[in-house]
C-alpha cells in the first residue's frame, strides 16, 4: 500500500520522467496523469517544474565547462577525457 496518492505518484512520475528525459515516460505519465485527476494546467506547471530543477546542474555544468576552456593552465591541458 502506497502512502501516495495516484495523483501524488503520478507528480512523483512526471518529475522522475523529466529529470531522466524520457520520451516514453512522458507519453506514458501524461496520460495516466489525467486519468488520476490531474488538470492539464497541473500537469504542465509539474513539468516546468521539474524542468527548472534539471536545468540548474545543467547550467552549472555549462559553466565549469567555458570556464575551464578560458583557462590556459598546464594541468587543464593535460587532462585526459574520462570518456572518451
């Protein structure tokens, strides 16, 4: 038995969905989130949301990146990729 409502798993589901960028999670949840209730309005601010969220280490890392590229210093030169 889940503590959860469906409407709150479903909230829980979007996120997880958006934060993953899962196409078929979202063709998935969206839906479903409707047949639990959830207006479209809901739905969509829960995916701004969760869009917000994923975008800040996505900034973050955009940062660290130019940063690193405007630096000349020798250990930065001579880091190998780690995947790659």
């Amino acid at each position: 038995m889940s503590l959860l409502t469906p409407r709150e798993q479903e909230l829980v589901s979007l996120g997880a969905a958006m934060g993953s960028n899962c196409i078929s999670c979202i063709e998935h949840h969206i839906p479903k989130s409707r047949t639990v209730g959830l207006t479209d309005p809901q739905i969509s601010e829960a995916i701004r949301l969760a869009d917000n969220v994923r975008q800040v280490p996505a900034r973050k890392t955009l940062v660290t990146a130019v940063d690193l590229l405007s630096e000349s210093t020798p250990a930065v030169q001579a880091h190998q990729p780690c995947c790659g």
